[in-house]
C-alpha cells in the first residue's frame, strides 16, 4: 500500500489538474493553481526530488486526470515464462510498456513484445489488471493499472534494442532478480498458477 502523504499529494494534483482543465474563472484557476503547488510541495518534501522536476513531469499531464496503462504480455514456452532484462536498472520483467493513445491492447502487447524481445505472439487471456498502489513498488506520482496478459509463443529471436539488453525463459523456482516496479513475484507466480488452468476468470481491484 501507498504511504498516506503519497495519496493525499495524488488527490490534490488530481483536483488541481481536472480544476485547471475545466475552470473558467480566474480566481478559481489561480486557487487550482496554489493546490497544484501545495501537491509539489509535498512530492518534493518527502522524495527530496527538485520541485522543477516534479513540476514538469505533472505540466504535461491535462485535462481530466485519469490512470496510466501499463500493459504486459505473459509468455510461455514448455512452461517457462519469457522475462527481459531491462536497460533502466539491470533487472528483469514481463515484457510491456506503457499503451500508447493510437494502439489497442492487443496492439500493444503485440509492439512490446517485438520491440523488446523481438518474438511474435498471440494474446489469448487477461490475467489480471492491478492498481499498482496496491501491489508494486516504489510508488508512483501517477495512478496506474497494470494489464497482465497470457500470450502463445509464435517465434522469433532477441534483436537489440535501446529498451532491453536480453531476454530468456525462466522457471518459478528459477527467476532472475526482478525489476519490482514493473513486476513483482506473486505477480509471475499467479501467471504461471493461469497458464495451468483450462479456465481463468480476470482479476482485478
């Protein structure tokens, strides 16, 4: 779970963010305004992350502020589960990304997994779409729901890439250190707990 100073810092952006998009009346934007600031404040106060910095990840956010979606393809090949060793920290994860505005899920499963394992597959099955306040760590500055899908190996190999610097299948009881942001281990036990059911209904918060 989210510290409590994260959450309230959330709300207040959210409610500046949504007033700023949707006021008309000057004094009610400048008072959106000193809540946006408020919101900064505490960011910085409690991550020491310079408030410009905080500022500008949050000036790009407009209009009604809604979740980020995160998405992430399970693949399986002779029940061993496809990870990718991830540039940014050296750690490992599900391969997927962000979803882009023009693409589908199913788009972007499909883009994630060429770009950043260079394999081609075919999603079958969400397996769960989590709140990441609730299951990952660090905290995010941003709402996020992270979409697990089973996906079928159909081939490929590993290029290279600005993303990833290799990828493999792994066993449960033999994984690489995991990057817990993006996936943490009950997240890839449950994926591996789907891929042997015949039937699975979605999770989710």
């Amino acid at each position: 779970m989210e510290p409590k100073w994260l959450e309230y810092a959330k709300k207040l952006q959210a409610i500046a963010q949504a007033g700023l998009a949707y006021s008309k009346d000057i004094y009610d934007i400048e008072r959106f305004q000193q809540i946006r600031e408020i919101s900064l404040e505490i960011f910085h106060e409690y991550t020491g992350i310079d408030q410009e910095i905080i500022r500008d990840l949050f000036a790009r956010e407009t209009g009604y502020p809604t979740p980020k979606i995160d998405v992430r393809a399970a693949v399986f090949k002779e029940n061993k589960i496809l990870l990718v060793k991830e540039r940014a920290d050296n750690l490992w994860a599900l391969p997927g990304g962000w979803a882009d505005i023009d693409t589908s899920l199913r788009e972007s499963l499909l883009k994630e997994a060429k770009e950043e394992a260079g394999i081609d597959i075919n999603p079958k099955r969400i397996i769960a779409i989590f709140d990441t306040r609730k299951h990952n760590l660090p905290p995010a500055p941003s709402g996020i729901y992270k979409i697990i899908v089973e996906c079928e190996y159909l081939g490929g190999e590993f290029q290279n890439n600005i993303e990833t610097l290799e990828c493999g299948f792994f066993s449960l009881d033999h994984l690489p250190p995991l990057s817990i942001g993006r996936n943490t281990y009950k997240q890839i036990e449950l994926c591996f707990e789907v891929h042997n059911k015949e039937f699975h209904e979605a999770i989710f918060d």
